[in-house]
C-alpha cells in the first residue's frame, strides 16, 4: 500500500486530461508506485544545497528589442485545425 | 554491395572523386528503406523527390556534401512532417519552419532524408509507446530497439540510414545505440541549438548523431554544435575540429569506473563484456581507476521528477487550437482542451503529464520539484569532484540487453529504473557516448551491449579520443 494519495482527478483536470474512472485507477496506482520510489529523494540531506535548474551557468539573455522576421499569418495558421476570417477559431466563449 | 554499408568517410571520397553522385546516394539508401523498413519499421515516412532535389545542387566539395542524414520524428524541417511519434501531430502539422541543427547540417551540405520513429514526445526507452508503428531491433528482430530515438538507432544499425540525429534527454540517443550496437553521442548541454527540436524537458534535452563509427560521429558533430540566439541556453563556445584528435592514442589517459554503476541490477553478461572493454582500455595505456559518484542511486528519482515537471509545462501548447489534433465533439472550450488532449496524447505522455502537473502543483512543489533540483546539484557535484581525479568515466551504457517487445509495457517504473547509467550525464550537462563493445549470447539471440564514456562539459574531444581509440584499439 502506498504512502501517497493522489487526487487524480483534480491533477487531471489542472493538465487539461479527460481520465475515465477506468483510466484513472490505473494512472493513480502506477503513479502512487512511482511516486514511492520517489522518497529516495527524501532521504538525502539537502539542508544547504542550493537548487540547480540549469546544469551550466547560463544567466538571462536578453537580446535589443527590435522587430525581427517572423511567421507571416498565412504559415501561422498553416496548421490550424480551424480558422475562420485570418484567425484561429475556438468554441464560443461568450454567450 | 549497397553504398549504404559504407561510412561517411569513404562515401565522401566517392562523391568527390565522382565515382557516385549525391543523387546515386540518396536512390541507394532509398532502395535500402523499401527493402527493409517494412520489417524494421525505423522510419515513419521519407520524401525521394525532396531529397533528390537537394542532391541537384549538393555541393559535394562541402564537409558533409551529398550525405543522406535521417532525422527523428521531433526535429522541425520545413514542409516535411515532424509527428513526435504522437498522434496528436500525426495530422494537421506541416514543419512551418527549420531547427537549427538541421539547417547547420545542410549549411555543410548535408540532405535531411527521412522521418524516424520515436517514443511518443520522446518519452520512453524502448520506441513501444509511438502511436503511430512498432521499431524493431536489427540484432533481433522480436525485440525493441531501445528509445526513445530507436528508429534512429535501428535504421542506422540495419543498414538503411548512413547515419541519423536523435534528441537525448535522459539516455534517449545513448541507449537506442547501445542496444542495436552503433555510436550515439549526447553533447555538452548548449553545444546544439534546441531551436526547432519540439521540446520534452527544455533543461535536459540535447541533439545529436547516431552513425556505425565514431569517426562519423565526431564528423557530424562538427556540423551540429555552434552558438544560436534563438535557443537562450545555448553556449558561446568555439567549436573544436573534433575529428582532429581521432587516431591519437589514450596513454596516461585516467579513466574512472564509478563504483554505484556495477551494481546488483547489471546483467551478469553485460557486466563480463564491459569488463572485458575496461581491460581492453587499460591494455591501450589509460590508467583505470575506481571512483565514486555517491549519489548515482538518486538520478532516476530526481530525473523522473524534473523531466515530467518540464514535460506537463512544455506540452501544455498541445491545445488543438494553432496545429495537431483538435476533437469534433467538444461543445465549449473547457471540453474542447480536454477533449483534444486527451484524444492525441497516448498513455505514457499522459501518465508524464499527469506526474509533471502533480509535482508541481500546490503543495508538493517543495517536496518534489524543489528537492529534485537540489538532489540535482548533489548529482553534478558528485561528476565535478569526479573529474579533479579522472579525464573519463567508464560504464555500462545499459543494465541490461534489449528486452522482448511487449515485456515491460505495464510496468512503468521497471522501465524508468533502466535509465540509471544514462540519466547522471543529463542532470549534470555533461558530454556522453555509446560505443560498441561486443555482443552477448541471450535468450538465443546475439545482442550488442553498450559502453559509455563521459567527460567534463565541453570535452567533447576527450571523449571521441578515448571513444576512438577503443574503437578501433
């Protein structure tokens, strides 16, 4: 039995998936399997250790901020499932 | 024969002394695909009429003049498609634009032929979790060709690519080419622009070559690496001429074998033919010498940790809205994202997504993300110290050979537990590659094993020297 318990609908619905109940029993148990392993982490003495995010020095870049070449619309909606007068469509939003 | 058992090296000497055209090639290595991808299924789609047209105008006398290179299925390339394995790119997604990686390839004359297959966004270690085919093992054909770039790997070890890119963010170039016995090379973390390679975890993630020979492998290299604005972790470091240190020999050379990679979990036999390799190494003039990389057993958790917390933020852009699959029975826009997504992401992006969200969410982000990220820094002092001692580390590339197709789908965390000796190089964005060191006789087949070798970041030279020298010793 594992430590963890994992409300999976509510991660699910947070990352914008539709789980059957099926689907989400068997995601919370490998995740709770998986999640127990993770403990490892736990045992480590980290008091003092600073995060690393990226392995090597790499600070902000910034760049001037100027107008560079870019997508024309027609290649940024190239791929669009749906587009309607130059742009995107989406399912209505407003009533 | 067929041009395509030939290596870069000798077909360039073909092409410039005119014995072949750049066109005889690319036709070569497409009769090779029809023949025996059908068996292999390495690549999910080629254009021959794409392909022969840039052989017209391929100026031979470049580095990389008229060579075929075969790209893995996440590398954008203008007009072809780029699918991640996934269903959800599988339809309504044209590469609108060019990675990098691909147009310095073509920079030194190089033709992108070919899409190859993948685990599904890259994630998985045997390509059984693409959505759209099954890769096989060129040494056995009832058995996975490791992943994620495993059609890369299998297309390279059978014969039907010269040599192909594959992207590598916890093994995923290394073991593929471990376990269907060809080179893989991972860079330093920033040498190749991830521009237009489509992101898994953007801290880990680099490109790079899988060719027969190590030498092919330095050559390609050369036209990978190089400084991009538009990747802002890419690094301003010049690049070496790395075939320059091929042929030179490895005496003196202090090679570590980390103590917490020969462990319980190592394949008898793939530890006796390491072992073998090591002795071989030591027979060349390097100096051997046990080292310890004391927190080696916190990687896969660590790993399996930050890799999916970057994965669920990085593949939160799959909304069906700008490209890839868009659900027909979604009544409003909530319905719509959940729909789409769950419709084109499989069951191995969705448990990741899943993961990555959980860690990072409300309440747990200090227990996990923070504490990966801290036991991250533990991992990459551990090779910093390392490397005051020794110039390469020495290890098994895999624990074990390539398994059966089918045998450890349904048992995520065995699977993830397989990556523990590739894992440590990406934490710690350091250079690594997989080189041959023979077969073993397993379950009635002969499968390759891998041996990897490691250097401090940015000595991409000391690797191919000491990877060359093996090679060839």
């Amino acid at each position: 039995m594992s430590a963890h318990s994992i409300d999976i609908h509510r991660v699910a619905k947070l990352a914008r998936l539709e789980l059957s109940d099926d689907e989400a029993t068997h995601y919370a148990a490998q995740l709770h399997r998986v999640l127990d392993h993770m403990d490892t982490l736990a045992k480590l003495d980290l008091s003092g250790v600073e995060p690393t995010s990226h392995a090597l020095p790499v600070y902000d870049v910034v760049r001037p901020d100027e107008a560079r070449p870019g997508f024309s619309q027609a290649q940024a909606l190239s791929n669009a499932p749906k587009s309607v007068l130059d742009q995107f469509q989406i399912p209505k939003v407003i009533e | 024969m067929s041009l395509t058992s030939l290596s870069l090296t000798e077909l360039r000497q073909k092409l410039t002394t005119k014995e072949i055209s750049a066109a005889d090639l690319v036709r070569d290595v497409a009769s090779a695909i029809e023949a025996r991808n059908p068996v292999l299924g390495a690549y999910l789609t080629w254009d021959l009429d794409a392909a022969l047209k840039e052989a017209e105008t391929a100026d031979v006398t470049q580095p990389l003049g008229g060579l075929p290179i075969a790209i893995k299925d996440n590398i954008n390339v203008e007009g072809q498609p780029c699918t991640c394995g996934s269903k959800i790119l599988a339809e309504n997604y044209t590469a609108p634009y060019t990675a990098t990686a691909i147009q310095n390839l073509r920079q030194a004359g190089a033709i992108p032929f070919g899409r190859l297959n993948m685990d599904e966004f890259a994630m998985g270690s045997s390509t059984e979790n693409s959505a759209l085919g099954v890769t096989r093992n060129p040494a056995a054909l009832d058995r996975i060709p490791g992943g994620s770039s495993g059609g890369s790997a299998s297309s390279v070890a059978g014969g039907i690519a010269l040599a192909a890119l594959g992207s590598d963010t916890g093994g995923s170039i290394r073991q593929p080419a471990a376990l269907c016995g060809c080179v893989g090379m991972k860079p330093t973390y920033g040498r190749v622009s991830r521009f237009g390679l489509i992101a898994f975890a953007s801290s880990l993630d680099q490109i790079g070559p899988i060719t027969r020979s190590v030498a092919d492998a330095a050559l390609l290299t050369n036209h990978l690496c190089g400084f991009d604005p538009r990747d802002s972790t890419s690094l301003k470091e010049s690049v070496p001429d790395f075939t320059a240190v091929l042929g030179r020999d490895i005496k003196g050379l202090r090679i570590g074998l980390p103590k917490e990679y020969f462990i319980d979990g190592l394949h008898p036999d793939v530890e006796a033919s390491v072992r073998k390799g090591i002795a071989k190494l030591e027979a060349l003039g390097a100096h051997i010498e046990e080292i310890s990389l004391p927190h080696t057993e916190a990687g896969v958790a660590t790993y399996y940790v930050l890799a999916p917390a970057e994965a669920s933020a990085n593949l939160a852009r799959f909304d069906g809205v700008r490209y890839g699959h868009r659900s027909a029975s979604a009544n409003d826009l909530m319905e719509h994202y959940l729909k789409s997504r769950s419709e084109g992401f499989g069951p191995e992006v969705k448990r990741r997504i899943l993961l990555g969200t959980y860690v990072l969410s409300s309440g747990y982000y200090d227990a996990y993300y923070l504490q990966a990220q801290k036991a991250r820094t533990l991992i990459r002092d551990d090779f910093t110290k390392a490397f005051e001692k020794v110039d390469v580390i020495v290890s098994p590339t895999s624990p074990t050979p390539a398994h059966k197709l089918g045998e450890l789908i349904g048992d995520p965390l065995q699977a993830y537990l397989e990556d523990v000796f590739t894992i440590p190089a990406n934490l710690a964005g350091l250079p690594a590659i997989s080189v041959p060191c023979g077969t073993i006789a397993h379950e009635g087949a002969n499968l390759p094993v891998g041996l990897q070798f490691i250097t401090k970041a940015l000595d991409e030279a000391t690797l191919f020297q000491a990877a060359h020298a093996f090679e060839v010793g």
